[in-house]
C-alpha cells in the first residue's frame, strides 16, 4: 500500500487544507487552502487549536491514544475502538499488517464516509453493496469480537468484513455499530456512510450481539431514551429493531445535508481519558467561550443532572458534541446520545467515580456542588431541574417494566440511582 504523506480535508465542498504526518516525529501539520482562508466563509468551522493562519502548523504535543498525534478536531473522524478492531480485522484478511498503516492512509479510508461534514481526499474506492442484511453483520460480528482469526471461513471472509468496515467503522465508541440509510418510502436499507439524501431515514444502529443471562444493553439504553425525552432532554429520534437493537436518527445527518459536529474533546485538545481536563466546569466554560445561547446552558445541566441521578457514569468528554450552523457561522449543544447505564448490571462491583467531576469530585457529590455550579452560570431554577429529574425516577421503572427488563435488572440499576434531600 502506497504511503500518502499529505491528504486533503474538505468540507461542505471547499478545500479546506491539507493534512501531512511525519511518522518518524510522530507529528501532524495542517495548511489552511489559501482561497478558503480568502472567502472568509465559515470561519468558526474549528473554533480552537487550528489557528487561522496561511504558513504551515505543526502539532506534537498531541502524540498519545487518544490524538494519534492529529489535531484534535481532525482525530475526531478516526474510528474509535470497534471500528479499528474491524477495520484491523479486514486488513488482516487482505494481508496487511494494521500496524504499518499510516494514519494518512486510516483517513484516506474514512474518506467522505465518516460522522459529521469532514471528508478527506483522496479515498479510497469501496464498492457498496445494494442492500443490508442485519442478522449476517450480527452473525459476523460475534466472529470478529470473538477474535476468530480464520478469514477463509464462508461467514468470516473478506467481503463480509469489507461490508461491515463500510458501515460500521466510522461510528465512534466501543461497542458494536452500523450506519446505515433506509428509504423513506421503500424502508430499502442501504450502507448508511455515503447516503445523505433527503430520500432516506440516516440511522445509527447499536447492535445486539451478546444476550447471555438476559443482558440486553440496547433495550436498557432504549429504557433511558424514554424516560430522557419524557423529562425533556433534547434526542434524535430512535427506536428498537426486532425488540433489541438500538436505532437512533444520526443528529449529523439532517434536512439531506452533512452536518459539522465536533466533540468536546475534538474541539479542544481535551483528551478525555485524562481526568485533570474531564469537568463538566470545562464543558460549561467550553458553551460559554461559544457563545451557546443561555438555554443551552440550562440544556447541559439538565443533562448533567440526568447522568447524575440516573448513574450514567461514562458521560465523557466525547459523549457531549457541538453542531455547527453554517449560514450563521456559529456553534450550538447536539441532541444528548449515549445516555445509559454504562456497566453490566448483573455484576456485583464497586461503585465507580464519574468520568466527569462536579466541583473537583468524581464520589459523594452533594446539592451544594451542584447549585453552586449552577450559581455561577446563572442556571434557572436548578433546585426544580433536580427534582424534576429525581421524580422522573419513577418513568424509567415504568419504562423498564414495559420493555419488560427482569427484575433483577432492574433493581440494581435503581440502586446506583441517586437523590438529594432538596
């Protein structure tokens, strides 16, 4: 495979720069297109890190897991932990070795088919397959997360492995997802990475692969959605296929156009596994450099205290994302996503520490540290926002029960739950 060293970024149709990698460095550049710095459109399109400037810059101070060395904003269209284990898993079967893949070639391959409005050039051609049958990824997928290695096999082969890195290796995250499109009319479901039309529903598909003990992850994530839209969060529409696997309409697809997003961390350099940037003081300092709108701040501490009461401990700096408006050259807060229970509640373990701190704490956050948060940003009404989310307990046991989760689920996932004496 041919190393490209440089690569070109575009984005609603304008070059936008170009991207170059030094391997041997382990360090990034990025080149604004003259023309494009000239036009003067979209000048908000990377709010931080990426100055706006003609001469050339370089980035090595973000050489670690998270960054692989890009700029932030662009290592956010590289695939996260399931997408690299198929795309790892395909190149394996072409024989080709995952760790002598440049990550100029890993954009390549993302090409014009990743999250958001991003697009790299040039790509790689994959040809798409008319139609998706869901069961046989499914059926692949526990091959591939099983670290089966024998890609001659008629079910694990490099074709079936190809369909699945079209339409599942763009969506971050860990667990096992498609993208996929559905006509409006005819409900065809296509690869969801190259569609955008208005002639189709975008989806993304959580996908339920492992139902031992009667864990069904996607049916508790659909429990939170319900009982998210009942209390008023902002979500993209969504819904279950065949009773178990999660669909939501992707926010970065919509009225036929792609949509810039970035996530936090993408937009400021915050890797999110480090815990000295990982606040949810930084996310609303983050909206407010933004210039976000008052009731988008009282929007994220609604949803800081839905995590917070219904134990959604994961809600990292990647789970909370910003869009882009085009025509008005600024930011606003995305639909919520990955709003769940983020363990296995048919295990026994110690109670875990957020991934977000409230007033430098990750345990044992009070009432004060919450209204306190929400002095300083004059949050309306926090003390009814709290109760509000305390009582919509009592939705989520009744959604539960309807999506007809055991009792033992249920129980323990309310356990983690958490109230305050208002």
């Amino acid at each position: 495979m041919a190393k490209n060293n440089i690569i070109d970024l575009h984005c609603f149709g304008q070059e936008i720069g170009k991207i170059g990698f030094d391997e041997n460095r382990s360090k990034s550049s990025f080149q604004y297109n003259p023309d494009y710095l000239k036009s003067g459109i979209y000048s908000n399109l990377f709010p931080f890190i990426l100055k706006k400037v003609a001469p050339v810059q370089v980035f090595g101070q973000f050489n670690n897991e998270t960054f692989r060395g890009l700029p932030p904003a662009i290592a956010d269209s590289l695939p996260d932990v399931f997408g690299n284990l198929i795309f790892k898993t395909w190149l394996e079967s072409k024989q080709k070795d995952f760790k002598k893949i440049s990550i100029i070639e890993q954009l390549a391959y993302v090409a014009n088919r990743g999250m958001g409005a991003l697009e790299y050039l040039p790509g790689k051609k994959i040809p798409i397959d008319a139609t998706i049958n869901i069961d046989e990824i499914v059926n692949v997928l526990k091959l591939v997360l099983e670290n089966k290695q024998d890609t001659s096999s008629d079910r694990l082969d490099s074709t079936s492995l190809l369909n699945i890195f079209k339409i599942g290796s763009s969506a971050g995250g860990a667990r096992p997802k498609i993208l996929i499109s559905e006509n409006k009319k005819t409900h065809k479901i296509i690869p969801g990475d190259l569609e955008y039309s208005e002639e189709y529903n975008h989806l993304l598909v959580k996908l339920c692969v492992d139902q031992e003990h009667g864990y069904q992850r996607e049916v508790i994530e659909y429990a939170y959605y319900l009982t998210a839209m009942e209390l008023g969060i902002t979500m993209m529409p969504s819904h279950l296929i065949e009773d178990k696997h999660f669909a939501t309409l992707r926010y970065d697809r919509q009225d036929g156009k792609k949509q810039h997003v970035l996530t936090a961390s993408g937009m400021t350099g915050w890797d999110f596994k480090n815990p000295d940037l990982s606040s949810y003081e930084n996310l609303f300092k983050l909206a407010s450099s933004l210039k976000l709108p008052h009731k988008q701040l009282d929007e994220l501490f609604n949803r800081m205290i839905f995590n917070l009461v219904f134990a959604n401990t994961d809600d990292h700096l990647k789970n909370h994302s910003f869009i882009y408006d085009p025509e008005n050259d600024r930011w606003n807060l995305s639909p919520a996503y990955d709003l769940t229970y983020a363990f296995n509640p048919l295990l026994k373990v110690t109670k875990s520490s957020r991934a977000l701190s409230i007033n430098n704490k990750r345990t044992d956050i009070k009432l004060k540290d919450l209204l306190s948060l929400a002095d300083e940003y004059t949050i309306k009404n926090p003390k009814g926002i709290i109760e509000k989310m305390q009582n919509g307990i009592e939705l989520w046991l009744q959604n539960a029960k309807q999506l007809q989760l055991s009792e033992k689920i249920i129980s323990n996932i309310y356990q983690d739950f958490i109230t305050f004496q208002m």
